[in-house]
C-alpha cells in the first residue's frame, strides 16, 4: 500500500513511524513533513492546507490510504476532499471537525446534550465582554472561538488581565478571524488528563490516557505552549473515572454528532478536568494531539493502519485496540524564545535510538546537507519503560545527548505524574 500522511510536526512522524510497522506498507508520503522525516517517509512540498494539490497528488501517485492529521486542513474539509476523489481517508469530514473549529458550537452542542463542562458565556461585541469580565469571578478563562495553534486560550488572573486579552483577541486580532468570537468561562479545578479515541461514528475505543505541560517554563510557569511534554498513562484517570467518563462524556459525544448529522470518525482528544464535581471537558481536538500522540502511539500494541482503516470504512467494532501495560514519557526539545521569537538554522546533532526509545523531529530542515532546526518545538525525546521514573529518566537522558545551539526543555516533566502515584 502506498499511504499519503498530511502535516509536518513530531506528532506527523510518530504516525508514519506506528504505520511503517505494517508489512503491507510499500511507502509513505509525508506532505510536507520535515527533514527530520526523511528516513521513514518520502517527502512531498505540498502544504497542509494545499487541499487541491493533495488531491492531485493522491491520484497521480495511486495513494491507498491517506490519514489527515493536524486540525488545519480537517476543519477546511481536505477528507471530503479526498473521500470525494476516492481515496480512503482516516480523520473527521468537515461538517464533524467543527467540534474543535468552533469553541461555541461545542459549548452549544455539550449545552444540548448535557455533557459536563464549564459554565460560560459567548461574546461578539467587544464592550459586552469587558462589562461581563469586570464582575466575572477571578481566574477567568478567555478562549478565541476558532483555531489558534493551540495558543487561543488565556487564564486571566485578574480584570486587567481578562481586559488586556479581550483587546487582544477582539480588537488586535492576534489570532486573526478565530477571535472575532470570544467564550468566557468559568475557571475549572483539578487534574487534567487527555484522553485520545479512535471513533467510527458509532464505535468508539479510547487510547491510553496522558498528561500533557502546557507551560514554557519548570513549575508550569511561563506562556501556554503547544506542548512541552508528556507522560502516558495518567496517574489520576483511575479505571473508575474512566466509566465515568466513558458513560457521560465520551460515549454522549459521539450519540450527539451523530444525532446532529455529523458524525464523526477519526480521532477524537477530549481534554478533560477531574474536578471535584466529577470530569468536565476542558476543549475537544478533531485530531490526535501533539505531543500526546508521542507517548500514546509507542504504547500501541495493535497495528495503527488496520484501526484507521476500520474508522474510516465503519467497522472498527471489530478490531482490537490493545496498549501495553507500560509508560511513556515525552520530553521536547525547543528552540530558546519558544512560543514567541526564537531563532532558527542551528545545526542538530542526533544520537542512536536506544531499544524502547525514539526521536521524533518536530521542527527540522535541511541547509547545507545538515540538519538544522526549523521551528520552536524542534523534537520529542521519548522513552518507553517498565515504570514511570524509568521511562522519564530514559527520556531525559535521550534528551540531552541531542545538541543544537539555543535549546531548553522542561527539567521537570512527569514530576506531576510521579507525585500523584505517591499520593494514591
């Protein structure tokens, strides 16, 4: 089979890295992916939201199966795209990607069908919500109603906060259109776990849980991120709240897109708070996250391809989806400045990949014959072990044996995780 995979970060390479495992696999096409990439996939100049020019690669190139990962070109409707021109796709058409297009239609839709979430309010006009954030209870969460690179979220810790954001987001357009909308919500407490899914439609198979660092800085300080880390599986996601969260959150969420005529296949994030209410959805994501992608697919026992075929084609309640009893833990590796400037084209010296252990290159381009950075996150160190101090302690040491001028990591991922299995 020749596969086509759409996107170009750590969580693209730990795709084709899960589908290069099955034996029917002749080759994979990254479009565009990144240098780092070259030894797994064929790389293809064709940007991921280049739609028209994806499906005329697929049938120029008798692509079987392609797989659409990152948000962009789910919410602009590249699988119907591809579905139309008859190439099987793994991911959500776009009528059902919207879940994570709009925050307000997902709010609405959670509101419809009681699905536990946070409390919240929905503004267009920009003195609306200064008014409304001038009595809202501290800490307010402000979120861009579109897609904003994962960065459209901001907890305001006080009014000026909440009304230097407002203007930001409404006014300056730092996101562009995605905050021409803006939802208020109340501040959540608790644990946060994400939860991965492969869905069908009507069968749905959650991944192994995780927990993601947002933060740039140790101590979950600094501005929110894409992503600094991760750790798999999530100390507090118990196998009781997993029925919980199975039985009013996970299971409600596929019955509503399909009763609103969008059913939704592919993978679906839902990015959860245990508070002390019970799980709320924080966010939902049409698409496997990044880095969580990174230590949940190492985890994968089943074979990946087989799995998205089954969700694309509606028959995924007959295929196994097994993970090992084992734990993965994601450190990445950024360039100094990330998330906001930064500098890019330092050379990046990589090691050997020890057993149970894999780098995947987020953020890489080729100068000169070399590898050089190209991004803010630049690549994910991840080990898999036995424990969970192993695997982050593998992790790290994968981690610094990387070089590149300018880099930093988080020195304190999984340390959450570790602290929370002591507790229980």
């Amino acid at each position: 089979m020749k596969l086509m995979v759409i996107g170009g970060g750590g969580r693209e390479h730990a795709i084709i890295r899960a589908l290069k495992q099955n034996p029917r696999v002749e080759a994979i096409y990254a479009l565009p992916g990144n240098a780092g990439m070259e030894g797994d996939a064929i790389l293809v100049p064709i940007g991921a939201k280049d739609i028209p020019a994806q499906v005329e690669f697929a049938k120029t190139h008798g692509i079987d199966f392609a797989v659409v990962a990152p948000d962009d070109p789910l919410v602009l409707g590249a699988v119907d795209a591809l579905t139309e021109a008859g190439i099987p796709c793994f991911g959500p058409k776009k009528n059902a990607a919207l879940i994570e297009g709009s925050k307000v239609f997902a709010k609405d839709l959670m509101a419809r069908y009681h699905i536990p979430t946070a409390a919240c309010r929905v503004f267009t006009d920009l003195d609306s919500a200064l008014s409304y954030a001038e009595t809202a209870p501290l800490p307010q969460v402000i979120k861009a109603d579109g897609l904003a690179l994962g960065k459209g979220v901001i907890i305001a810790e006080t009014r000026e906060d909440a009304k230097k954001a407002l203007h930001e987001m409404m006014e300056d357009k730092i996101f562009g259109d995605s905050g021409s909308q803006v939802v208020m919500e109340e501040f959540l407490t608790g644990p946060e776990v994400s939860v991965l899914a492969f869905t069908d439609g009507k069968t749905i198979r959650p991944m192994v849980s995780s927990m993601d660092h947002k933060r740039a800085h140790d101590g979950d300080t600094g501005l929110n991120t894409g992503g600094m880390g991760t750790v798999a599986p999530n100390p507090y996601y118990s196998p009781e709240i997993a029925q919980v969260c199975m039985d009013t959150i996970f299971r409600p969420t596929i019955d509503a897109m399909a009763k609103e005529g969008r059913p939704f296949a592919g993978c679906l994030y839902f990015g959860l708070m245990l508070t002390p209410q019970g799980p709320k959805v924080i966010e939902y994501n049409c698409r496997f996250g990044d880095p969580e992608t990174q230590v949940v697919l190492p985890l994968l026992e089943s074979d990946l391809l087989t799995i998205m075929e089954a969700c694309a084609n509606g028959t995924l309640d007959q295929v196994e989806v097994r993970f090992a009893h084992k734990h993965a833990c994601c450190v990445v590796l950024a360039s100094e400045g990330y998330p906001t400037h930064y500098e890019k084209g330092y050379p990046v010296t990589l090691p050997e990949e020890p057993e149970d252990s894999c780098i995947y290159i987020a953020g890489a381009a080729r100068k000169d014959g070399r590898l050089v950075t190209n991004g803010g996150r630049v690549l994910g160190a991840v080990a898999v072990a036995d424990t969970l101090p192993q695997a982050i302690d593998r992790a790290y040491a994968l981690a610094d044996s990387v070089h590149f001028d300018n880099a930093y990591c988080r020195r304190d991922i999984g340390q959450r995780a570790l602290a929370a299995g002591k507790e229980q």
